[in-house]
C-alpha cells in the first residue's frame, strides 16, 4: 500500500471505524447536536451529558466514512471527564494537525490516540470528514439547535 | 463494396484517446483512468483548439457590431445554434436557446412557463431519481403557487413504475418533468411512452437530457417533447453552455425570463418590446465561445457516430456489469433492464469515500456521496454510492484497473 494512504488508514483508525468507541446515547445526556456533511451525505449526532463545566459522558451516533467514524470515536474517548475548555483547546489542536500537517504547530506526539489521524492533511479532501465530529461537539458545548454543517 | 461501407463504424478506442489530452497523463504516477464521465466528461483537442481559436480569430459580440469580427463571431455562434438544432433534431433553430446548463434551462422553464400556468392546487409530477435540479426549481415554484409535487415511484432496480407514474398525472397537472436517463443509477426511462401518457391528458412534458445526448442519439421531434434541457460539458464541449430546447409554440406565449441587452427589440421607459425567439431567452453577452465549443463538440461526436459510440459503450457496460460483481462484497446499485454506462454500487461496509480516496490514489477517478439525488438515495436506503460512469474514450483496462483497485480498497479495510 502507499505510505500515504497507510498514513492514512492506520490500523488504529479502521478498528475504530468498525467498532466505533461510545456509540451511544449516554444515559442522562443533557446536551446534543447534529452535525452534517451534504457532499457526502454523512451524518453524526454527538450526545453530552454535561455536569457543570465536566463532560460527564459522551456518545454519538450516525453514519459516515471511516475517517468521520475514527475521529467521532477518538474524540469521544479522549474527552470523558474534561472540562469544555479542555475540549475546545483539543479542537484546536486536532484542527490544526488534519489541516496543517507537519507545517502547523502541533506535535502528534502530544495528542495521543489522536495522532493517528495525523495522515488526514495529506488529504484536504478528507479534512472535514475529520472535523466533522469536533464542529458537531462544539455545536453541542454551546447548546447550538440547528444543525451544523461542513459547508 | 457498397455493403462494407454500410456497416455501422467500429470505434477505435485507442485513437480516439489520442484525441483527449487530459488523458495522457498520470495522477499519484499511475496512469489516469477516469472514470467519472457523468460528472463532467473530457474535451476532445477539437474543441480546446476552436474555442481557442475563436479568441485568437474571432472574438468580438454577436448581434450588434457592423464590423467583420462582429459578423465571423455572430456566425459562428448562430452555426453553433444551428447544430444543436441538427443533433437534437429541433423542427427550428429558434427554438434552441443557449443557457449555463441543464440547471439554468430548467430553472428558466419553471420561472416563465411554470410561473404563468401553474396555479394553487395544482400539480407537478417529477420521479424519484430525479437529480437535484429537476427538484428543487419545482418546489421553489409549487411553494410559491401553493402547488403540489408529486413523485412517480420506481422498484428496486431503478425501473420507473409506469403505471404508477400514469396514476399520478391528472386533471390538476400542469407538467411532467424527468430525467431521460438517471445520473445515479443509469437507468433510461422509457420516455417516449411517458410522453404519450402525458399528451394523452394534455400535459407538457419536460425531459432532463443531461445524462443522455452523451449516449443516445435523441430526436425532439420523435419523442415530442415540449421541452429538451442538457449542459455542454457533459457533451464533451465546454463548461458554461448549455442548451433549452422547448416548442415554438411554448416559447412564444413565455414571458421573457431576465430583462437586458439583445433581448430587446426596442426600448422605451415607457415601453419596452422584447425580441423574437431565440433572443428573448437570452438577455446580455451571450457564452459565445462556449457555444461554438459546444458546436465543435457536436462535430466531434457525430463524426464518431452515436450508433458506433453506442456500440462501445454498451460492450463496456456489458464487460463492467459482469466484472464488478466478483470483487467480494460489491454490490450493483441501479440494475435496470435498460441502462447507459452508469455503474453505482457498494462495498460491503465500506463508506464510498473511502472508496473514491483509495481508488484515487490508483490513479482512478471516480464519484462518491449522494449524486445530488439524495431523495433517490433515501428510496434506496443508502447515505451514498459510489459510482464509475462511462465514456466512449474508456475500455476494458479501464474496468480491469478498477476491480483491481476495488481489491486494493478491500486490503486495506480487511
């Protein structure tokens, strides 16, 4: 396989397609949003149950690409008992490894699980596919009731 | 010798991609293989050179100056015009109007002939393969009137349920508009029928041909449609032009749609008289160059001959039908008896996205996602297909290269 698409489709982001980690509406959930891609059609719903400032649980659910799965999966792992600022810096920081790469300024290292979706910038097409699910939280965080979109 | 002449040609493939550049060329260093037709198809070097010509030669606007470049340029735009009425067959060349596209030429129908007869109560009949844009400028229009759409069904493989569809046109209809064939899943509607339907009743009918002219060779006149909508891209010509065919009759009781220059025949502030047909549909500087590509398009194809075209096509069909169903866990998605080359389909659980970014690193072109027919999309149960179109430029390597791929696409999500 070529190194990029290796990148890519880590061993560690097809399993998490597969068997997506938190797929679920966690019991008590207070919070929720949508979130939509209409070039491809994927959808995702991501559920909070929020105590306070703490992410307490965190679930979605929806269908989508391996790489919107992954990172919906991913992202859901790494934010149980964090605070909504914690969450909105780790956006960030995902944001810019999927659409910086090397370039930006952060270190995959630093992310974790994270990391293995550092392949997704050298596929701008797949960007949103990435950050599909950390628009959706947010929308969630801030109690948006409107769909959001990628678009 | 008389009978050797008459046998309808035989395409040689292999020349015939000798005459499309972008093809000779290779994306992440595999050969490209494109395979996404439908979207947009390639142009061949006969119209790269006549609409670069025309700039070069020519250029100058149509319909006013007294000047020579004036006239070569209204020339050619109006032989452009004259073409398109060949190909389609239209009665008369004032009744090819030269639009963007296929969207334009059906937001233009639905804006003045739909804006005019349809009334509250009303209704629009269209199906469910539409694509988008034979969906959304009659819901815009029946929300505007209080009208009402109503969508023919279809069965599993894509075929439209004709009586089903008959059952829907009544005494509130006020027009039938469809694809001639589907984008997403290839399917050619029997539209000549469904024109006799609608007739029988005295409903216009307006067909989607975007999908089709690259295929069939289609003939307004037979199939006496009222209205013929396509774009010229998919035509092998330029991006920007497209064609709306509809009936004198109907064109010349249709209000003018935009107001401005070359519409006009004369103007006052007090009174403003519009011009004949075509001109009235075609308010400010026309896509000049875009039509005489378009034009040369036309050459090109008919010079290939659809039947030979149609002959290729089918034989590739028939080759790809049969391979991409032994890649395991694939899927045909659109198996209709009657099909252009329009492949959809599925990989097990594998999303189309992720298809389309493996297969493109192969070198291989294709489309993913909804086709803008996400209604047909919902019918079908499926977020998203992944689809291979075909071209007469295309071949067996063509289909070879993306069953291999498929196996690449299912090495990796293994």
């Amino acid at each position: 396989m070529k190194s990029e698409l290796r990148d890519l489709y880590q061993e560690v982001v097809i399993d998490h397609s597969k068997k997506p980690r938190n797929f679920r509406k966690p019991e008590g959930a207070n919070r929720s949003a949508e979130g939509v891609n209409p070039l491809c059609g994927d959808e995702i719903t991501v559920y909070l149950k929020l105590s306070g400032d703490v992410i307490e649980d965190i679930g979605f659910q929806g269908a989508g690409c391996a790489i919107s799965k992954a990172s919906a999966s991913l992202m859901t792992a790494a934010l149980k008992d964090k605070t909504k600022a914690e969450a909105e810096a780790l956006f960030e920081r995902v944001r810019s490894m999927v659409s910086e790469g090397p370039s930006g300024k952060v270190d995959p290292e630093a992310l974790g699980k994270l990391a293995v979706l550092s392949g997704v910038w050298e596929f701008p097409a797949r960007v949103k596919c990435a950050t599909l699910p950390w628009h959706t939280l947010r929308a969630a965080l801030e109690g948006i009731g409107a769909p959001v979109s990628t678009e | 010798m008389r009978a050797l002449r008459e046998v309808p040609g035989r395409l040689d493939v292999e020349r015939v991609r000798k005459d499309f550049p972008i093809l000779q060329q290779e994306v992440h260093g595999k050969p490209l293989v494109y395979l996404d037709s439908a979207a947009t198809s390639q142009k061949p070097r006969s119209v790269l050179d006549e609409v670069a010509r025309y700039y070069e030669e020519d250029n100058s606007n149509v319909h006013r100056g007294v000047h020579q470049l004036s006239e070569r340029a209204t020339q050619a735009y109006e032989g452009a015009r004259e073409k398109v009425r060949r190909f389609v067959n239209a009665a008369h060349a004032h009744e090819i109007v030269f639009v963007r596209g296929t969207t334009e030429a059906i937001n233009l129908v639905s804006q003045t002939h739909g804006r005019t007869r349809v009334r509250s109560g009303d209704e629009i009949v269209v199906t469910v393969m539409e694509h988008h844009s034979n969906i959304v400028p009659w819901q815009m229009l029946c929300e505007e009137k209080g009208a009402v759409l109503r969508v023919a069904p279809m069965d599993d493989e894509g075929t439209l349920l004709l009586e089903e569809l008959e059952r829907l046109i009544g005494p509130r209809t006020k027009l039938v508009a469809l694809g001639h064939v589907s984008n997403a899943l290839g399917s050619i509607h029997p539209v000549r029928r469904i024109i006799e339907m609608a007739h029988r009743r005295n409903v216009p009918v307006l067909l989607d041909g975007a999908q089709a002219v690259p295929h069939l060779a289609v003939d307004v006149q037979s199939l006496g449609c009222d209205f013929y909508a396509f774009s010229g891209h998919k035509l092998f010509g330029p991006t920007g032009i497209g064609v709306l065919y509809g009936r004198s009759e109907l064109l010349e009781e249709m209000p003018p749609w935009q107001g401005g220059g070359d519409m006009i025949s004369s103007v006052t502030f007090e009174k403003t008289t519009y011009n004949k047909l075509p001109y009235k549909f075609e308010a400010g500087t026309p896509d000049i160059a875009g039509a005489i590509g378009l034009g040369a398009a036309i050459d090109y194809v008919t010079a290939l001959g659809l039947p030979a075209i149609g002959a290729h096509e089918h034989d590739l069909l028939s080759y790809a039908t049969e391979a991409l169903p032994k890649v395991p866990g694939l899927r045909l998605v659109g198996t209709a008896k009657d099909k252009a080359s329009v492949l959809s389909f599925l990989l097990g659980e594998v999303h189309p996205h992720d298809i389309g970014t493996i297969l493109d690193r192969e070198g291989i072109a294709i489309r993913t996602g909804h086709h803008c027919a996400q209604p047909l999309m919902r019918r079908l149960g499926v977020a998203a297909t992944a689809r291979a179109s075909l071209a007469f430029y295309n071949r067996r390597e063509d289909v070879d290269a993306l069953v291999a791929g498929l196996h690449k696409v299912r090495e990796v999500f293994a």
